[in-house]
C-alpha cells in the first residue's frame, strides 16, 4: 500500500520550538508556544484547534509572512526568508485580486518570475483548472460578481495551477456547500495523486481532516502548543468508503473529544480574563 508517512521520506519543513508574539495594548500575547513538527516529503498534515488558538499564525510562518519571535521554521534546511513559487498558499479568506478577471487570477502566478511552467502550457493549464473548478463559463468575470464558494474556487485554482510544490491551505473548504465541499476534497486528492505535493491543511472539520491527512496535529487553546499528533491509518489513493470503516468512527470520536476539551480550556481561559 501507498502511504505518505513513510518514515524515509525525506524531511521538507521543520518547526522547531517556535515561540510567536504579537504586540497588544495590554503587552505581548503570545500566540504559538514551543511547537516542534516536521513534515516530510509527500505526507498531508491537517491541523486543528479551536479558534483564535494560532493556526493560521502557524501557517503564516511557513508562508513567509510572519517571522516566530523565537525558534525557527526550516525549509529544505534553511530558515523560511519570505514567500516564494514554491508554496501556494491559499487563504482563509479569498485570496483573488479583484482587478483581475477569473481567467487573469488563474494565470496570475503562471506568469510570475521564478515560474517553471513554459508559456505554451499557461494556456491549457488555465483552461483545465477552470473546468475543474466549475468556473469555464465566468472566464471574463470580475470576482466581485462571482458567488462566495465561486470566489473561493477560484483562490483554489489559482494555487493549483502553479504547481508548488507545498500547498498551504487555511480553512480552503469552509466557504463551501456540503456537495461541492466534498467534491473539492476529492479533487485535492486526485491533484495529489498526479503532482505529489507535501500539504499542510488547516481545518475545523474533523471529517475533513481523516479523509484527508496522513498525519492530524491537534493544537491546543492559545497560546497554541502541539496536543497531540495522530498518524492516519489510511494510505493513498484514497477512497470514499474509507468514511464507513469502523476505525474513522474511532478517530472521528477521538479527535473530537480533545478539540472539545480545548474549546472547554478557552472558554475557562475567557472567564479568568474578565475577572
Ligand atoms: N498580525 C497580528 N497582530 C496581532 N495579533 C494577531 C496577528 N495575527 C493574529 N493575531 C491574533 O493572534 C491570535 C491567533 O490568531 P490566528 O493565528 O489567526 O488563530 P486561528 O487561525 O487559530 O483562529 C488571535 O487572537 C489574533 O487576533
Ligand atoms: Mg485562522
């Protein structure tokens, strides 16, 4: 069987002991604390944790958009400088420029420098994620007249039609309709299959989650720490029916009881706060 936590698989991103604090009027808040996770080549992590609690602060680390105030994030050994073609991030919230029609957003980072893809290809490419996505028929539309799930297809076409090699997805479905949730999930899966990517996925759906991931990071409630880190049983391809087999029930059950008990944590941290 196919799986992506091969263990010799070599090590692309390292946290190590990342400490992140953001400035307040009531002095620092710290919001990641001592998070240590590597992610080798070709595995799929999904965090999760309550809200507010530092993921996305986490993602933006490995994006290039914030620096840890202490610790370090590794790529490929060297410490993250700043965003780069090598990983398409796609935002929590739509991440279109709305200056540019659907087909300009999709080739938007096509034509960027540092861009491997050759121009005869821009074409087809863009073409093909916008059947993909279901957007072929809005090919001149601005985003302002697209629908919210139809803006954030098209954020999602527009990270996959550069190829990169890491995908960075913040709550990429959560916008979404139950079927075209799940038709994305799907679709994401294929796009593994054929481009092999290492993935890191921030989500609240547990579900989401196990039929997605090689590995699942539970974070605590701010300031975000690692809780636990559950290996998937499930290897790649992966199909539907994997949701009827008794261990996803399991994990569906386990995963939903610590994030519960982190929400719980929040919200006694809340009481103390207004004391
Ligand atoms: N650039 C920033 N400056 C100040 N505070 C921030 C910044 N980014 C995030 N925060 C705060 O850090 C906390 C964690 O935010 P975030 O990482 O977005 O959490 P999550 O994605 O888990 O909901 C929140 O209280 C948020 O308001
Ligand atoms: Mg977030």
């Amino acid at each position: 069987m196919n799986t992506a936590t091969s263990t010799d698989a070599p090590v692309r991103v390292s946290f190590r002991d990342v400490m992140v604090e953001f400035p307040t009027a009531q002095g620092p808040m710290r919001v990641l604390d001592g998070v240590s996770l590597d992610i080798r080549q070709g595995e799929f992590v999904s965090v999760i944790g309550p809200s507010g609690c530092g993921k996305t602060t986490l993602m933006n680390i490995l994006g290039g958009f914030v620096q840890p105030t202490a610790g370090q994030v590794l790529l490929d050994g060297r410490p993250v400088q700043g965003p780069g073609p090598d990983r398409g991030v796609i935002f929590q919230e739509y991440g279109v420029f709305p200056w540019l029609t659907v087909r300009q957003n999709i080739a938007f980072g096509l034509n960027l420098a540092g861009n491997k893809v050759p121009k005869s290809e821009h074409k087809g490419i863009v073409e093909r994620y916008m059947g993909l996505m279901g957007l072929s028929d809005f090919a001149g539309h601005f985003p302002k007249h697209l629908s919210g799930g139809m803006r954030q297809r098209l954020a999602i076409a527009r990270a996959y039609a550069v190829r990169p090699q890491f995908l960075l997805m913040d709550e990429p479905f959560g916008a979404l309709d139950a079927q075209t949730r799940s038709a994305m999930q799907d679709l994401l899966l294929q796009v593994l299959q054929t481009e092999g990517k290492t993935v890191m996925l921030i989500t609240h759906s547990v579900d989401e989650a196990i039929y997605l991931s090689s590995r699942i990071v539970v974070v605590t409630a701010r300031p975000a720490r690692i809780r636990t880190v559950i290996d998937v049983p499930f290897g790649y391809p992966r199909a539907e029916n994997v949701h009827e087999d008794p261990r996803f029930a399991a994990l569906r059950a386990q995963i939903r009881e610590l994030v519960m008990q982190e929400y719980a944590a929040q919200a006694r941290q809340a009481v103390r706060l207004s004391d």
